[in-house]
C-alpha cells in the first residue's frame, strides 16, 4: 500500500514539475516572440531612422550653416530665398518622409510600446509631423510664409528614446535566448 501511495505522489509530483516548466517554456517563448516584434517592428526601425536622420541633418547642417557655423533660422539675419529653397528641397525630399516613417512607425505599431501610455515624446513627433505637412501643403499652393512646423522637433529627446528602447530590447532578447555577457562576467 505505501509503495502504491509514493508511486501515485512521486507520478503527481512529476506530472506538476513538468506542467510548471512547460508553462514557464511557453511564457518565455512568449515574451522572446514579443520582444522579437519590437525590435523588428518598432524600436529597430525607429531607431534606424532617428540615428539616419540625425546624420543627415548633421550633413545639411554643415553644408547650410552660416560662416558663424549656426543655422539661418537661428541667425539675426533672416535666410535668404536661396537658404530657404534650399531647405524645402531638404524638407520635402528628405527630412520629412523620414519623420513621417517615424509617425507611421508609432501609429502602427503603438501595441508594442513598453509603456502602459503613450510616450509624451510619441506624441510630440507625432504632432511636429502634422505641423509640417500643413507647412508643405502651403509650399506646393505657393506660400512660404512658414519654413518650420509650428511644434519643434525632439531631436535629442526622440534619438534617446528610440536608443534606450532599442537597448534594453536587445539585452533582454539575449537574456531570454540564455546568452551571458561577454564583459568576463557570468
């Protein structure tokens, strides 16, 4: 009789060991199918696109700037029509498509944020994006009375967001496949 008793306890005790680590597999191979779509849907493009987009505005920046080396919006002497052609062939050919990419990133994919809410900055990009597309509505009708969108760019704030994001989405990917750091520690 007790032989039959620790054969039943001993079955039942592996039955639940086995039944917990196939649920702990499975809940890990959950949050690494999660983090895999982060990374390839949300915070790898995004930040792609904020690091490409930095350097090209670098690039411009250096080309277009001042012989002071500041930019002729920030210049007590307004840009001239040449500057400000200049700018919206930059505007309409380069800067803004990146940044629309950036929204529709967002907007697409605002089910993979980490956070419980959307991110001030999000919406920040998200509304400096709207703020231009009006500016180049009006360029193609004609009017350049407005070079920027009325909601400024966050610039450092975005790249810092998407990098932060993009980082702690790599660690824990590698955390979850099981790699160890390869900085001499365990």
């Amino acid at each position: 009789m007790i032989t039959w008793v620790v054969t039943i306890v001993l079955a039942f005790v592996g039955y639940t060991v086995t039944y917990l680590n196939g649920l702990r597999l499975a809940q890990r191979q959950e949050r690494l199918a999660r983090v895999n779509r982060q990374l390839s849907e949300l915070y790898g493009p995004l930040f792609a696109l904020t690091e490409a987009n930095g350097r090209i505005f670098g690039a411009f920046m250096e080309r277009h700037a001042r012989s002071d080396g500041r930019s002729p919006f920030v210049h007590e002497l307004p840009p001239t029509e040449e500057e400000l052609a200049e700018w919206r062939l930059w505007v309409k050919t380069v800067f803004l498509p990146n940044i629309q990419r950036m929204r529709d990133l967002v907007i697409k994919h605002a089910d993979l944020l980490g956070e419980a809410e959307m991110p001030a900055i999000l919406l920040q990009l998200c509304a400096h994006v709207s703020g231009y597309e009006i500016t180049v509505a009006r360029w193609e009708r004609g009017s350049y009375g407005e070079h920027q969108s009325v909601v400024p760019f966050p610039s450092e704030e975005i790249a810092g967001y998407a990098r932060n994001g993009f980082a702690v989405l790599k660690r824990e990917q590698g955390r979850l496949l099981g790699r160890r750091r390869n900085d001499g520690r365990s």
